[in-house]
C-alpha cells in the first residue's frame, strides 16, 4: 500500500494600474504618435480549435496508476470547454485526488481510506507540511543594477502573509532584458511602443472577449499597483523581495 499527495506552487506577478494622474501623458502621446488600434482582439481573426480529450495515463515508477479514472476523467463541456468531470464514487471525495493505492501485479490500484488494512498504518500517517523557504532577494549586481530601477523601492501586503518589496523599472530596463545584446535604436523602438500602449490601452478595458460560461479567476488586489506620478507611461513594477511575516 502507498499514500500520495501532490502540491501545486506559484509565482508573484505585480500587474500597474494607472491612475487619473496619467491622463494628460496619455493625451500629450496620443497627439504625437495616435495609436488607432483599440487592442481589442478582432474576432473576425481569431482561431477557434474544437478540443478533445482522452483519458490520461498516470504511473509512478514506470507503473501503471490504476483507478483514477473512476475518480474524474477529462470531459469536453459545451461551448468547447476542457475540464474535469468528478463521478459519484466510493474511492475519493469529489475534488480530491485518490490517496491510498494497493500494489497489484505491475499496477497501483485505488483503493478507498475503508479498504487500506490497519496494520499499514497509512491512515495515521501525515505528510510533514512544508516551511517557509528563506526570503527571495534579488540580486544587488549585474542586470538588476545595470541600468537600475527609476524609482524604489515599495512595498505591498499580500493577502497570504507575505510582503513584497519591488521597485519601478523603465519598460527597456527591466532585469531579463539585459541578456540580450540590442542596439540602442532596437530599444527605443521597444520604448516608444510600450508607451502607446501604456498611454492609450487603459487597465479597465476588454481586450478579449468575455468568458460565455463561468467566472474568471480573482487576483488579490495587492498584486495591482499604482505608477508614482511621472512613471504612468514606460515604466513596469519588478518584485526584488519578498518575504512572510
């Protein structure tokens, strides 16, 4: 017999939400370089694939994990949605991955908590639950430093206990562009792109069609962050810290 638990991780995206202060730069840009494209995809181009699924093989070990499939399996709904579909069943509640497996031949079959013998003590064990790692820093040298932030550093309190320290970047000198060996007018093209964009595609609008079914995921609102005055247009947030408190 054998128990598994599986864990997904994440990632720390800041996203800049311009405020009023921004208008007249958007306006100054929109008279010098006027920008006539909404952003908005146009449908007329869009590529719809019909999706299909079949169900996925799991193994451990080059063993074949059997049962799952009573469990969930993929399904494609209407209006060409992938997901899963959970069964009434004896092995696992509706959401969760099966824990408990019996070795049988070459395979591992799902058994229900009720099936596995007591004398395994499997349904007394706990996984050891993970710690904090050491807090992410950025690097103080090299592309984080070469050319530099304008203007940091601040902070912000996400809702999962953890601080963020970030500072604001010109678009063309953000840390992962510094590996590459462009020319200075390569990267003023760059610039003065990012900037129509920035001055003349507003954070509140549509830019893709809204979902026909269900609801689109929530960010924590700490993730958005205002642009200081001066730095609406051109300039993105980059998180150089982050810690739990």
């Amino acid at each position: 017999m054998l128990r598994l638990r599986g864990r997904i991780a994440g990632v720390v995206l800041l996203l800049q939400q311009r405020r009023a202060a921004g208008q007249p730069a958007r306006h100054r840009a929109t008279e010098q370089s006027p920008v006539d494209s909404s952003g908005r995809f146009d449908e007329k181009g869009a590529w719809k694939p019909k999706l299909d699924t079949r169900t996925t093989r799991y193994d451990q070990a080059g063993k074949r994990i059997a049962g799952v499939e009573r469990v969930f399996d993929t399904r494609i709904f209407d209006g060409n949605v992938w997901g899963l579909q959970w069964f009434t069943n004896n092995l696992s509640p509706n959401g969760l991955f099966p824990q408990y497996y019996r070795h049988v031949g070459e395979e591992r079959v799902v058994v229900a908590a009720a099936d596995v013998p007591a004398e395994t003590t499997l349904l007394t064990q706990e996984f050891k639950q993970a710690k904090p790692g050491q807090p992410y820093t950025s690097p103080t040298t090299g592309a984080w430093t070469r050319p530099g932030p304008k203007l940091g550093s601040f902070t912000a309190r996400l809702v999962d206990g953890s601080l963020v320290t970030y500072s604001w970047y010109r678009f063309i000198d953000q840390p992962s562009f510094q590996q590459y060996a462009w020319g200075e007018e390569k990267k003023a093209k760059l610039q003065e792109f990012v900037e129509k964009l920035h001055a003349n595609w507003p954070i509140d609008r549509d830019y893709m069609a809204p979902p026909t079914r269900g609801k689109l995921v929530a960010l924590d609102p700490a993730l958005l962050v205002t642009s200081p005055p001066g730095l609406e247009v051109g300039y993105v947030p980059i998180v150089t810290h982050q810690e739990k408190l």
